[in-house]
C-alpha cells in the first residue's frame, strides 16, 4: 500500500476520536469556522488568533474554533470527515486528498511561499556526517513532520533523482519541526527536516550542515496554502467571504508591522524573539504574496511535476479549486 494510502485509511479513526473527545459543540448564537492550523509559519492565522481585536468581523459576525495538527496530512482527513471547514495545506497532501479522499476544496489563500533567494525548509545532517548525495541516504533514517506532510514531495523527488526509491531505501520518521535539531543531534536520524524558526536557533548552535532544501527540488514553489471545503464555501459564502477578507487583511498587517508579526509568531511558536528577528521577514525567511494571493500557475506546475514522478496518481487541474470570487486578496 502506497504511504499516500495508508495514510488516509490511518488517520481518519483517530481524526474523528480526537474531535469527540476534545472538541464539544460550539454555541451557535454566532457562526463559528472550524480552522486548522499548525506550526511553522502561519502569520496570517498567528495574527487572527493572537491580535483578534484588529478584526472588526471576528468575535462579532464570526468566530473561529482553532484545532492544532502537526502537520497537513491529517488535516486533509479531517476535512474529508467533515470536522474542519478551512485548512492549512501542502500542495501535495491537498492533491492526494482529492484523488485519494474525495476532497471537495477551494484554495481561498497562500501563506508561504519559496522562490530564489529566499529561504527553503531543508534536511541537514551532522556536519561530520558522510552522508553527502541521495545516493548516501539509502537505508538511512530520515525525520519528516508528518507522514504526507507536503514536504514529503520534494523529499521524494530529491531521492528519485538520486536513483532511491523513497518508499523502500530510507526509514521515514516523524519527527515534529520543534524536535528535529534534537533529533539529528542524538543521532535518532540521519537527516532531519528543518523549518523556521528552528532552524535559525540549530544553525546558531553549529555543527549541522544542509544536505538539500526544497528549492534545490522546485526553485519556486508554495509551501502552504489555505483550503476551505467546497460543502462549507457553497453553502455559507458570506462566513466564507469574512474569513478570507480576514486573512487577506492579517496578512497585509503581517508584511507592514514587522516588529509586532515578530512577536505575535514568539506568542505562537515559543521562539525567543532575537532568534525570529534574525531572519523573520528578511531574505533568510520565505517569500509571502501581497494580500495572500495563491498563485495557481506554480501550483498547476507543482501538481503537473508530482503526476510526471508518480506522486500523484492522475493529472489534477489547480483551477478545479479555484473560486471565482472567494479568493485572497479580498478587501
């Protein structure tokens, strides 16, 4: 069974478990968003859930209920079960959850972004590790965030390229982003995925090095996108249409106020604010759209590059999840 496979059959018991148990009805006087999120990197959302008083809409026409994930894989099962309404999403997980899952979605929103010259999440060894090519990862063990995180489609390619099958030559690992410097460190894996802000905090204490990063793989690519089901946009367009003015907005405050994103994302992440202030929105950080704009000619690219490598198992159309009105920037 494919891991793009076993990961939507796994995940869907313990997805809808985990809302019984944690998250109890919502009162209904005013509409309430269902919103999942994670960690890294997540501005607009950071400035939604930490500042919400900067948004007029929100805690008055709307409400959001925040559910954490680890990581995008889970999310896109728990879309398909109908317990989040809107999303954070790897290009690759939202495609396999469509293919795989039946995932009916609009892609409303783009958080992050890389493109030449800024910075890339990237697997780093031990700086006198002798792992120096894909090659030398095979039967390696390898941390990723998440299994089906959208990271994995870079990694994949990265060991196709390098003559690896990546679901038979390394042992894939999860290991979340605020663990991986711990452990590479430890020696737990060989190589460990690594993702800001952790990744300033472990290259300030040395002795890794960088053995590839994402854009190595695709030089401009989106990393993580906002999706709302299709069943929560069509039937509710006005809650749609305020959530996505929102995040147009939050992310617009975000690029302005660098010295408030800055401590919104340590409230966030826990990040010690000198440790975001060396790259936070800077040429080391990643590359974010004006008004969150999705760029759907990259993500077309991206779905056509997994379908050429087999990491998709058809042709998937990004305008498919394009809405012609409820999209970033909405103002």
């Amino acid at each position: 069974m494919s891991i793009r496979r076993s990961i939507l059959r796994c995940c869907g018991t313990a997805v809808l478990t985990f809302f019984a148990l944690t998250h109890p009805s919502v009162a209904q006087d005013v509409p309430t968003i269902r919103v999942g999120w994670t960690m890294p990197a997540e501005d607009s959302k950071y400035w939604l859930r930490q500042r919400p008083e900067q948004f007029p809409h929100l805690g008055k026409d709307y409400k959001i209920e925040w559910v954490q994930f680890q990581g995008t894989a889970p999310m896109v099962q728990a879309m398909i079960a109908g317990a989040l309404d809107c999303s954070t999403q790897g290009p690759l997980s939202l495609a396999n959850g469509h293919i795989d899952g039946g995932l009916e979605s609009y892609v409303v929103a783009e958080h992050l972004g890389t493109a030449p010259g800024s910075f890339a999440p990237y697997w780093a060894v031990l700086e006198d590790s002798p792992i120096k090519t894909a090659a030398d990862l095979k039967d390696k063990t390898v941390s990723i965030n998440v299994l089906g995180s959208g990271l994995y489609g870079q990694l994949a390619l990265y060991l196709k390229n390098g003559g690896l099958n990546p679901e038979r030559d390394i042992r894939l690992v999860e290991v979340g982003f605020s663990m991986s410097e711990d452990a590479l460190r430890s020696k737990r894996v060989d190589a460990a995925i690594m993702n800001q802000p952790f990744a300033a905090k472990a290259e300030g204490a040395g002795g890794i090095r960088k053995l590839f990063s994402v854009s190595d793989v695709i030089p401009k690519s989106i990393m993580i996108l906002e999706a709302c089901s299709k069943a929560f946009v069509d039937s509710k367009p006005e809650l749609a249409t305020l959530y996505v003015k929102d995040l147009t907005t939050a992310m617009e405050k975000a690029v302005a106020n660098r010295e408030e994103t800055i401590r919104v994302a340590s409230e966030v992440t826990k990040a010690p604010i000198p440790v975001l202030e060396g790259f936070y929105l800077t040429d080391k950080d990643f590359t974010r759209n004006p008004g969150a704009e999705p760029n759907f000619d990259v993500l077309q690219q991206m779905f056509d590059l997994y379908q050429e490598t087999g990491m998709i198992s058809q042709k998937v159309d990004a305008s498919a999840f394009h809405h012609a009105k409820i999209v970033a920037p909405l103002r």
